[in-house]
C-alpha cells in the first residue's frame, strides 16, 4: 500500500518536503541570498531598483522609542498595513481599513485600541514574529484595494497570487484566497483557499481548503474556478524579474492586484510550501525536471523564460 | 550530489565496523556485552593466632590465569601487611606482620567468572621428573606395575591405573613380591603421592591440586584432587579412590602442582572458611576488570578508565544521539511535528528522575496550566522577554507547589521534577500559545503528541540497560549511528504523512 502510493506520487512527479529542502531550497538558494527575502524591507528595496513595483511604504520603526512618533505619521492615513520586516508565513501582519474614535478597524472588522496597536508594534520589534527571534523593524504600508476580479470569492482581506519560479523560468502559480477562518489573511496555514492558475492562460483552476479539495468558496459560496486572473502575463514577467534580482533560483513570489496600481510585489518567499500541487492538481517535481532538461538559451532573458513556461506549463487551449 | 554522503556514511560505518572488531577479535572483548553469564563469588575468611611476633600466612588464591576471569578482588589484612607474590603458576597472598595475642581475621573476596572450557589450562604440562623422594627402585617397580598398559591410550590408561588404588590391579594380576613391595611404598608416602608415582610411570602427566568444588557450599577445608592429562583434556582424580570425576562436577583450583594452599609459620589459623555462592552478572562486568588493568591503547582511553562518579552520565549522553537520529526519523520520513527540533530530547532527559508518567504527567500539567496564563497576560501588553520571564517564573511556582503537594502526599516524583528543565518548559508554553493562536488548537494538540511521543521513544531507549552497556563498551558505535544520520540527510523521497497530505490528489488525475 505505502509502496503504491510512494510510487504513484512518484510518476504524477509530486514533490515532497525532503526532495524540496534538499534539492532546490539548499542546492539553488544560497545562503547568503536568504536576508534579502527574509527581510521585507530589503526585499521592497531591491524591487524599486529594478523597478518592480511593490505596495507604497509609509514609514518605517526601527526602535521601541520611535512608536511615540506613529500618531504623526498615521495622521494623514486612512488605512495602512503593520507588517514584521522578518515575520514568517503572514504572522505579526495586521490590516487596518478605518480609525474611530476607540482605535483602528482591522479587516476582520474587530476594532482595536491605540494601545493594543503600539503593543503589537513592540511586539514585532522584540522579534516574537521574526523567523529567529532576533530584533525586527516594522512596516507600515499602503494598503492593498484588491482587484474586484476576487471580491465575491473572498472573505475580506486581500487575494494574492503566488508563483513559484525555478531558474528564473514560472513554474506553477496559484491565488490564495483570504476566509473568515484566515482572518482575512492569504496564508493556506491560517485557512486561506488556494487555487491554481493555469500558467498558459491565467485562469483559475481547482481550489485547496485546509488539504481538502473546494470548487466553492467557503463562506461566499460562489465557485473558485475559472476566473480569468488579471495582468497574468505581466505578472508572470513580474516574477521572473523579481527572481533575477536575488541571486535564487528556487522562490516563491507573493503578488496583490490593486485596483488602482495593478500587479505589486509582496514579498519573496525562499521556502515556498507544497500545498500549491494540490491546488494544481499537478506535480511541481515533473515541471522541475522539465526545466532542467531545457535547451539553455531558453534562459536568455525574462521574456523569453514566461514564453517558454506559457507554452510548456498551460493546461489546455479552452 | 548523493555520492559523497553515501561514501562518508560508509566510512563512517566502516570505522565503527573496524573499531568494533579489533575489540573483539584482538582484545577479547564480549560480542555481545549484556548477555548474562554466570560468575561464582568467593569468600575466605581466616582466623589467625600467632606463636610468637611474626606471622606469616600463605594462602593460594583465584587467578585470572588458573582459566577463569576475576574481577572485583577485595582483601582484607587487619593488623597484617598483605602482599600479592606470583609462586609457580600459583598466586600466593601473603600476610604477615605482627598481630599481637589477638585473634586477627584476613579475608578476601572476589567475583570469578568461570571460562568454558579453560583456555590457558588447555595446553598439556611439559613431563615432569620422579619427585626427590622416590628412589629408583621404586620408580622401575611403579614402571613394572603400569607396563602392561602402555599400549592403551591415554584415557584408557588413567582408567586402568585409577582401578589400582582400589585395589584392581586387572589381569594378568602383577606377581605378590610387587603388590605388597607397593603397598608399602603406598603406606610410606601415601597414597595421592604414589598414585601420582605410578601415573608418571604410566607416562601421564599429571599434578596435585587443592581446591574447592565449584558449587554453592561452605567449606572449612580445601580438596586435593589429582589433574591428569590425557592428550585432549584433564581429567580429574579423587587420589583416595582413584575415583575419576564425572566431566560435569567442576573445580575451583586454588594451588596446583603439590603447593599446599595453605601454610601458616609462627601460628595457626584457628578458623578457615570458602565461602562459594553462584550469581548472574552481565559478560561486560566480567571484562569490566579486565580492561581497567589492561595496557591496550584502546583499553587505556576506554571509558571505564573514567571514574566511576561520571560513567553514568556517559551511558546515558552516549545513547543521546540515537534518540536525535529518531527524531530525524520521526521528521523526515514519518513527517510527524515536534516542537522545537531537540526539545523532546531534553523532555526525555529531564523525565530521568520522575519516571515517564510522572514526567509526562507533571509536563503536561504545567503546559496547561502555563497556556491558560498565557493566554490571559497576553492581554497586558508584557514585552517579548519580561514575558518570557513571567512564564519562567510561573513554571518554577508550579513546581514548586507540584513538589509540596507530592510531600503531603507522599509521592517523591512529584519532588523529583527539580530537575526538569525549566527553559524547556517555558519555551514550550509560548509555543503551544503561538501554534494554536495561528495555526488552531489541533494543530497546537497534534505538535503536542509528536513531541510526547518522540520524548516517550527517547526516554525508552536512553533506559535500555542493554543499549547504554553497548554503547558504553563500544563507543565507536555513535560513527554508525552518525552514519545513518548523514543517509537521513540525503534522504530525499517522501515523508509517510505526505503519502496522506497528496492523496486528494489521486482521484482527479
């Protein structure tokens, strides 16, 4: 029995922690790479040098000491993101949509304290969200007004749309759709659906719930497949850019549409989870081997690796 | 990519593999340490009056030669110095001094462990000349009495001579004039000596020697039997009889070739006795003496050469990095979570002193309870390390209330937690409190159990008596288990849990 399952997982082409860790995060991700995905204010940096463009930055906190100082930089916002520089799988990371007179709205709609906002902000500071516990910086940025394209399959929160990307060429791509479990997060852990993209059209595929397979969102109900994802050629150049700048060459790459600004780099993810196979409902390992054996100039530049994954990764001609 | 770990591994079990035999094959070491075999413990305990002043007793002792092993001597000298002298291939203790008019008491104790069959003692004795005592005339008429037996072998011979000291001298009978020639000559020297006599006429080699049976007994007086070589083995000779002992009665030789075990000048022992009492050890106990008295290399940079305060800490750190490589196990390829990556580790060496229910039981008790405060001073808005504090500080109070609790109850492993380690606990609250806060109770509750049960696994392995002996013995062992680590690293297929997680999959494709 376990034979048969290890073997048919192994010609679907499934790949699998052990075979991700050791092959493509410690054989294509140099160590020295890691603090530039890992620190989302690096990360926003490098974009804007290659102009990529990522979600507005408002201000930064650096010490305790500097929290004194947040009334006057939130004076003119109406909503603003707090997110951990280091903070790992969207933890740490609070979405405010509106102040009243008892404090901020987050988007789950519970109100939150003055108080409890510069408690969380020392929070991330002493690194409690930070992948090794060390000192953080915070964030405070634009937030994101999602594309409408999403709005009936999401519960508050923001979509966003992750591609994995393997020397530089998109290998698999999925939106990750916030619920009320998720507490308006995209993180699958947290309860987000994910769905996948076909990478040739940008349409939706199948969704994953909590490792249950979902053609309904949970809480609005409306189906999750074949929705046409906007920009999705832009996005998929978008991606094979961004990986360019890091020196990686195996990442996950995070991304919102704003209705206003279009596609924005979030952030880079160097340890990109698994679970975007079964949103696929397709292996990451067979796609990966085929890019090995590509011919190399198919490497050349960005454009040339979108077209060749277009042409190579989509589902079908419908 | 995968060659170079596979080719460390298989160094790396090669070197322990290497390692390993050189102990057995070259120092003797026991293949299989823990097995139990039988040892034998020894008790003289002698009471000595002297004449005048100076006293001198010898005793013949066990020795590790004589064709056992032993271990763990213990002598006593009260009043008397004690020396230790090599006398033939006899060892000889001696105590001698001034014991005034006093009954003094020596002891002396020991473990013996009985080798089967005896090694050193297998190699037949070089013959030995006539004793200065019999003359010529008596050796050629002893060489008379045993002629007609010189074409039989050797067992056949020591047969046929033994039968004469009961008086069957077979036939044809030897003529009068030599039978009566020879009991006289019986009388004379008596009657183990002339059975030897005539044993070296028949050219047998054989030698007195004093002794005890090799069984559970107290005796106030040695046995004298007479060893007889017959080409493979001895064999035994009751010299009154001629009686030859059954193969399964066994000896225990204090003294062989004529010395008396016993010799008193200037005194007399007023009271002796052997105390002989049978008891299991394990083999490694056995060899435990010898390899700390051993010049070997290996033996000198053994770890029983430590001193013994710290060798349990040894048997117990050696077996640490299975329970690390079950861990991989346990991550790698069954996929199961753990909080922290070593921390169940730790839980297991803390749950040393409580016992595993206990253990678990107060761990699990001050997790709750520390989630509970947890959950409710996440409402203060305590900075990451005072928080940290306050919950160390928590988990001491608890237990400390769990240790008086278990005084008023009687219950000495609810005091015994002092050790458990207190970072480990605190760390773990915040975790629980992190994991179920983010990713849900059952994942907090699923994590739990994995580092419960790798905990469980590591706290039975570091108890099994065999494993630490093994390991203790053979410390060479950690390159294997570094072995199969560096094939864990490379492992590179599925985890049993993602056989599960990719199974939605199947249907559709």
């Amino acid at each position: 029995m376990i034979f048969k399952v290890t073997r048919w997982l192994k010609d679907v082409g499934i790949l699998g922690m052990n075979r991700r860790n050791a092959e493509y995060i410690m054989r294509c991700n140099p160590r020295s790479s890691f603090p530039l995905v890992d620190d989302k204010l690096l990360t926003k940096r490098l974009a804007e040098e290659q102009q990529i463009p990522t979600p507005p930055l408002y201000h930064t906190i650096e010490y305790h000491g500097d929290i004194a100082r947040l009334k006057k930089v939130l004076d003119g916002q109406r909503d603003f993101v707090v997110k951990p520089a280091r903070g790992a799988g969207g933890s740490g990371i609070v979405l405010v949509t509106d102040h009243t007179s008892e404090g901020f709205v987050k988007q789950s709609g519970e109100v939150i304290s003055w108080k409890d906002l510069t408690y969380h902000i020392s929070d991330i500071l002493s690194g409690i969200y930070s992948l090794e516990g060390l000192e953080d910086r915070v964030l405070l940025e634009a937030l994101v007004h999602p594309d409408p394209i999403f709005d009936a399959v999401s519960y508050r929160g923001v979509p966003d749309i992750r591609i994995i990307v393997y020397r530089g060429v998109p290998v698999m791509g999925m939106v990750r759709l916030p619920t009320r479990a998720s507490d308006g997060k995209a993180n699958l852990h947290r309860g987000a659906i994910g769905v996948g993209i076909d990478i040739g059209k940008g349409k939706t595929l199948t969704g994953v719930h909590r490792s249950r397979i979902v053609t309904y969102h949970p809480d609005t109900g409306n189906p999750v497949s074949g929705l046409q994802v906007p920009y999705w050629e832009s996005m998929l150049l978008m991606a094979a850019r961004a990986v360019d700048m890091t020196g990686m060459g195996y990442l996950g790459v995070d991304m919102v549409i704003d209705w206003e600004r279009g596609p924005l780099l979030l952030e880079l993810n160097a340890r990109p989870g698994l679970q975007i196979q079964i949103a696929n409902q397709m292996g990451l390992h067979r796609r990966l081997e085929l890019i090995d054996r590509a011919p190399s100039d198919i490497f050349s530049t960005p454009k040339v690796r979108v077209a060749w994954a277009v042409e190579k990764f989509k589902v079908s001609d419908f | 990519m995968k060659r170079p770990a596979v080719w460390l591994a298989v160094v790396l079990l090669f070197l322990s593999f290497a390692f390993i035999s050189y102990r057995i094959l070259w120092l003797r070491y026991p293949a299989f340490p823990t097995a139990p075999g039988k040892a034998w413990q020894l008790h003289m305990e002698a009471y000595i009056k002297a004449d005048q002043k100076e006293i001198s007793v010898m005793i013949g002792l066990p020795h590790t030669d004589a064709g056992g092993i032993v271990v763990e001597e213990r002598i006593t000298s009260g009043k008397l110095t004690l020396n230790l002298l090599r006398e033939g291939p006899n060892q000889v203790g001696i105590w001698s001094g001034d014991v005034g008019p006093e009954e003094e008491v020596i002891s002396y104790r020991s473990t013996i462990h009985m080798a089967h069959p005896p090694s050193s003692r297998a190699k037949p004795p070089k013959p030995e000349p006539y004793p200065a005592s019999v003359g010529r005339r008596e050796q050629a008429l002893a060489e008379r009495l045993v002629r007609k037996w010189s074409q039989l072998g050797p067992p056949a011979r020591l047969r046929a001579v033994a039968a004469t000291v009961a008086g069957n001298w077979g036939v044809p009978p030897p003529d009068d004039q030599d039978l009566r020639e020879w009991s006289a000559f019986q009388k004379k020297h008596g009657r183990p000596e002339a059975l030897l006599v005539l044993l070296r006429a028949a050219d047998l080699p054989a030698q007195p020697v004093e002794g005890l049976y090799l069984i559970e007994s107290i005796s106030t007086s040695l046995l004298v039997w007479i060893e007889v070589w017959t080409g493979r083995h001895w064999e035994n000779l009751q010299p009154e009889t001629g009686e030859i002992y059954r193969k399964s009665v066994s000896f225990l030789p204090l003294t062989t070739g004529g010395l008396p075990a016993v010799r008193v000048s200037h005194g007399q022992l007023s009271k002796v006795r052997w105390t002989l009492t049978q008891q299991i050890i394990s083999h490694w106990r056995i060899h435990f003496e010898r390899i700390k008295r051993s010049n070997r290399l290996l033996d000198r940079w053994s770890l029983f050469r430590l001193p013994p305060e710290f060798q349990g800490t040894f048997r117990i750190l050696l077996l640490v990095p299975i329970s690390a490589l079950m861990v991989c196990i346990l991550r790698n390829i069954v996929g199961f979570p753990t909080f922290g990556i070593f921390m169940p580790v730790l839980m297991a060496l803390a749950f040393r002193n409580t016992g595993l229910s206990y253990g678990l039981g107060i761990f699990a008790g001050v997790v709750v309870i520390g989630y509970l405060v947890r959950r409710w001073i996440d409402k203060l808005r305590l900075l990451l390390v005072p928080r940290l504090s306050v919950i160390l500080t928590l988990v001491i109070a608890c237990i400390t209330v769990f240790a008086l609790i278990g005084n008023k109850l009687g219950l000495r492993e609810f005091m015994a937690v002092g050790l458990l380690p207190f970072v480990i606990l605190t760390m773990t609250i915040e975790r629980f409190f992190i994991i179920t806060e983010e990713a849900g109770v059952r994942k907090g509750f699923w994590t739990a159990a994995g580092s419960a049960a790798v905990a469980t696994i590591t706290y039975e392995i570091i108890h099994l008596e065999p494993l630490q002996l093994t390991f203790f013995v053979y410390p060479e062992l950690l390159f294997a288990v570094a072995a199969f680590q560096v094939l864990l690293g490379r492992y590179t297929g599925y985890r049993l849990s993602e056989l599960i997680r990719f199974r939605k999959l199947r249907s559709p494709l």
